[in-house]
C-alpha cells in the first residue's frame, strides 16, 4: 500500500509586504533583501486571522481537488510551530470546522520541516494500512512572532498554508520513501522562547531570534543531505529526478544545492520571491503550486526536502500518480 497524493490545496493571506515597505519600517533595502535572500515580498495575516483559518481553507481545497469527503478522512496531521493556542492543536479546529466526523488530529511540531515530517508519518500510517484518507496540512504565521524592529529576522518569513489529502492505493505511485532527522544541539540558533513552560510569562520576549549565520551553515548542509539521501535510499540517481521543491528559505541555500548537484534550473522549484519563508507551508504551498502551473505530470518523480528550527531536516520522494 502507498500514500497516493491524491490532490493538493494552498491558502495566502491576501495583505502584501514588500521589501520598500519593510525598508521604511528598519534599516534595510530592496536590494540587500534581494541579493541576500532572493524574497521580494511575503503575505502577512491581519490581527484577527490565526493559523487554523489558513489551515481550514488548504485542506478544503486539496480535499476538493482529491474528490475526498472530510467524512472519509481518518486522520489530520497539522506540522506547525505557530499554532493558535498551545493547546487544543490546530489539527483539532481543523477537523472540527472540516466536520470530518472520523478523524483522528494531531500537529507535530518541527518547525519549517514539519510538513516532510507529517507527510513521513502519514505515509507510515498508510503503508501499515492503520488509515486510508489522510490530510497533512502545513500551515504557520510566523509574522506573529516576529520583532519588526529587528532587520535580522522581520524580513524573512511570511505566513501561509499547504495541504495534501493522501489516499492509500496499490502500485508504483505514492511516497516511495521518506528521510527525517534531527540536530537537537543546534536547538539554541533559532528559538522561539517565550510562552512555552520554561518561560510562560514571556519574559524572554515574544519573538523569533535567529543566529542566521549559524542556521545558513546547517541549511547548507541539511539540505543537501536531505536530497542526496532521499535519492540514494530510494535507488534512484539525480537525473531521473523531474523536480525538487526545496524549502522555500533563502535562495542562495537553494542555488548551493541545485550547483551541487547539477541540477538544471527547471527542476527546482522556487516561488519564495512572493512568499518568504512560510515555515512548514512552505513546501505544500509551493508544491500546489507546481501542481497548479502543470509542472508535474503523471509520472514524474518528485522530492520534497526542507530543514528548520530544532534543528530538524528530511525528505519524502514521490511517484506522481
Ligand atoms: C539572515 C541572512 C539572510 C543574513 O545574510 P548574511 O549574508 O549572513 O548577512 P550577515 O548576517 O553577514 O550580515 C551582513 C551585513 O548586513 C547587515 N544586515 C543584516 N540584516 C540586514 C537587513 N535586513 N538589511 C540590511 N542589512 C542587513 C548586517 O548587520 C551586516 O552588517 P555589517 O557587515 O555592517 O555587520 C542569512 O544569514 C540567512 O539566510 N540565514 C539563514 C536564515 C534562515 O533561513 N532561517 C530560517 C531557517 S528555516
């Protein structure tokens, strides 16, 4: 049995921050922006939108787009790391406001690469045949926790949501293999300190902080390892590979591995200009996009790689149905 993607969704906030927009609020500029990340704009949800509202709408759209009922789903995994409450999880209010009746819900939290982390695990529980119809979303709005003050961080990341409704069918299509890792020492270079239990009153503050220089070197490296390894354990060599949708960081972490490897420019997706760095939707938001702009066909062999606060990184290759 394997993990068919059956059909795919995304969701944005419709509000756009551009890089003058943010280089009239901190010293910074269109041009650095550019040339050290390659984002030119990111969307930012307003006040009253939190994380399960972009959710909701993802996995609507890619549980209409895999003609699945919420009512046929047996599980909901949400990868987020900005959930709306620390508890109940945002998988919860999605299957509440989904009324997939059925479904167990839970969110895994690691960070940008939870949604390979979710999707890892939904195809466990599929290939066990344990569940049938699953729904991984991955959505953050990490702009609610960021200092818009502090130049280092407040113009990376944007928020949105990714989705895909997974069926278990047999034959050769479907997540072929899956590759997560973790770098718990690493866990100091990209925190969020305030709210959880060492730190309930927030008095660490209520922002992201980053040691970019730190966190660039390990994406360097987590990313390429991720690629190389998801490849090699499937039994596959780059050139059959048709396309890789990176996690949507930083640019030049991607150009790193696509030069390295010696991938041609038109089998990495990149969409960051528009978005940022959307965290655990990043991946499925670019993947529905792909999809979208009819860059998989059926057929084609896909790899989905990321890394991200904890530190964490992994990857799922995929046969595309
Ligand atoms: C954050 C990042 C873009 C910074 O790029 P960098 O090339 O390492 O830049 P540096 O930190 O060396 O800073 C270079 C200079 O630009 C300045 N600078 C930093 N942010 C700036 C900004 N937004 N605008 C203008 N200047 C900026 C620095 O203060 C420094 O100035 P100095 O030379 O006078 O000290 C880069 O380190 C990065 O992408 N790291 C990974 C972050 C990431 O992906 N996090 C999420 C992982 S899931």
């Amino acid at each position: 049995m394997k993990a068919v993607i059956a059909g795919t969704g995304s969701e944005v906030p419709p509000k756009i921050v551009t890089n003058d927009d943010l280089s009239k609020i901190v010293d910074t500029s269109d041009e650095w922006i550019r040339d050290r990340t390659g984002i030119m704009e990111r969307r930012v949800t307003d006040e009253g939108t939190a994380t399960s509202d972009l959710a909701v709408i993802a996995a609507e759209r890619a549980l209409t787009s895999a003609g699945i009922s919420p009512m046929e789903l047996d599980l909901i995994i949400v990868a987020t790391c900005s959930p709306d409450t620390l508890f109940p999880s945002v998988a919860c209010i999605v299957q509440d406001r989904l009324g997939a009746k059925k479904a167990a819900a839970f969110d895994i939290s690691a960070a940008c690469s939870g949604f390979n982390f979710a999707l890892s695990a939904a195809a466990a529980y599929i290939e066990s045949e344990t569940f049938k119809n699953v729904l991984v979303v991955g959505a953050d709005t990490l702009t609610k926790y960021l200092d818009w003050t502090d130049r280092n961080t407040c113009v990376l990341f944007g928020d949105g949501a990714g989705a895909v409704a997974l069926r278990g069918e047999k034959g050769d299509c479907g997540v072929l293999a899956s590759y997560i890792r973790a770098k718990g020492e690493g866990r100091d270079f990209l925190v969020m300190p305030g709210g959880g239990t060492r730190d309930p009153e927030m008095k660490n503050g209520r922002f992201i902080r980053m040691d970019g220089k730190e966190v660039f070197k390990f994406a360097v490296h987590a990313l390429e390892d991720s690629v190389k390894e998801i490849i090699q354990k499937a039994g596959f060599t780059f050139e059959d590979i048709d396309l890789l949708i990176p996690h949507q960081a930083n640019l030049r972490i991607i150009e790193h591995v696509r030069k390295k490897f010696n991938l041609p420019e038109k089998k990495v997706y990149v969409n960051l200009m528009k978005y940022g760095n959307t965290s655990a939707a990043s991946v499925p938001l670019a993947l529905d996009e792909a999809v979208n702009e009819g860059r998989i066909k059926s057929g084609d062999l896909v790899v989905l790689a990321g890394f991200g606060a904890g530190l964490t990184y992994g990857s799922n290759i995929i046969r595309w149905r």
